[in-house]
C-alpha cells in the first residue's frame, strides 16, 4: 500500500474529538516511521456540528470537511471521496481505514490493517471495546466474560473498519444511510467476493454512552445490553 485514507464522521462531539484525533495522529505517525512514503490523509467530515467540535479538531493535522446531511452514510461517503481526491495513487494500493469521533484508536491500528492488506485481505473487521468507565460494573464484567481476545466474533463496527480501495469502489461504496451504512458495505463486498478478515489485534476503544448520534448505533446496543443486566428483578421471583 502507498496510501491510507482515514475518515472520520462527527455529530457534536466537542468532548471526545480531541482523544479521537490524538490517537488517530499517533496510529498515523506509527505508519510513516514504519514506510516514509505512505501518504495519508485524515479527513473528519463535521456533519451539521453545532457546538465546538471544529474549533477542537482545527488543533489537529486533519482535514476538515463541513456538511449538514445527519446522516452518518453520507458523511462516511464524503470523507472517503474527499480523501481519494486527487491522491494519484491507483485504487489497488490505497486503503481505507474508518473510525468514529467518539472513539480511541491504538498505536499500531493502521500498521496491522496494512499488514493483513499485504497478505491479500481486501476488507478488515476490527473489534471495539466500550469504555468501561461508562458502564456499570456488572454491565462491564459481562462484556469481560463474552468477549474473548484471539476469537474475534466478526460483527461490522463503522469505528473499527479497513478495506482496500478497489474494493470500496466495486462494492459501489458507502451509502447514504442514516445508520447501518457499514454493513451495507460489507455485504455489498462480499457479494463481489472480496477477502474478508476479522481481527482483534487493533481493537478500538469507543464510548460507553447509551444515547448515540445514530438510533442503531453501537450506543443503541449498549443500551439494550444495560437495561438487561441491570434491570432489577421481577417482583416474587426471588431473585
């Protein structure tokens, strides 16, 4: 790969964009050491923000892209076409790695979706983690006991996604979805055959937040799981 493109969609989220672009510029620098020529571009898409989001990213090398869409496909969408603008770069050789504004990428998160494009994946699934902070302690100790490191269940999470250019073009590439647009892609790549990895080797940690910026969200399923674990038990089951 000779190029990475990086897109971010944002919905006012002025309190958690700092720590997202801070990893991200980290994953960043961690790839040019490793490959000097890589170019890449990280483009956050501000989707009708009206808090200081913009301020906040401006102190960070991003490209910024304003939009008033609500609508988390398009923004994904614009942020992917603006970053293979004008690159010069054949599709076959850049990748795109996708991630949210309310998530916190590691250092080697573009180095290993690289690694498994050098191997002849076309499109990887990455793994995301709440931020236990967020969560209650039995809601955490569940997460604990239902994921397992090295056995990545291959669930499509839009904060923690990689496909190979080509193969985001061919699979007609993101569309304007209000939420869902991540696994429409998937799909969409598989049905042209695309190579398809799980991986928790990169794991992303994104909020543990109940109320998202999309109503099927990763938050929307937080919420769901809370409420079950957390509910308090039924009146004369003795529990």
């Amino acid at each position: 790969m000779r190029a990475v493109v990086v897109a971010i969609p944002a919905h006012d989220e002025e309190a958690l964009i700092g720590r997202c672009l801070a990893s991200v510029t980290r994953a960043v620098d961690r790839a040019r050491e490793r490959d000097p020529r890589l170019r890449v571009r990280v483009v956050l898409v501000l989707d009708a923000c009206a808090d200081t989001t913009a301020v906040q990213a401006r102190r960070w090398p991003v490209e910024i892209v304003e939009i008033a869409a609500r609508a988390v496909g398009t923004a994904r969408r614009v942020g992917v076409a603006h970053g293979l603008a004008g690159l010069g770069i054949p599709l076959e050789e850049t990748w795109i790695s996708l991630t949210d504004a309310d998530t916190v990428v590691p250092a080697d998160w573009i180095t290993h979706q690289l690694d498994l494009a050098a191997q002849g994946v076309d499109l990887v699934l990455g793994t995301v983690r709440p931020d236990f902070a967020d969560l209650s302690a039995r809601h955490a100790a569940y997460w604990r006991s239902t994921h397992h490191r090295g056995r990545p269940a291959g669930n499509v999470h839009g904060a923690n996604l990689g496909v190979r250019a080509r193969t985001y073009v061919a699979a007609g590439g993101i569309r304007d979805l209000v939420e869902h647009e991540d696994v429409a892609l998937v799909s969409a790549a598989r049905e042209i055959g695309a190579t398809v990895r799980a991986s928790d080797a990169h794991e992303v940690e994104t909020s543990g937040r109940f109320t998202g910026r999309t109503p099927g969200g990763y938050a929307a399923f937080l919420d769901r799981v809370h409420a079950w674990i957390d509910a308090p038990p039924l009146a004369g089951t003795g529990a």
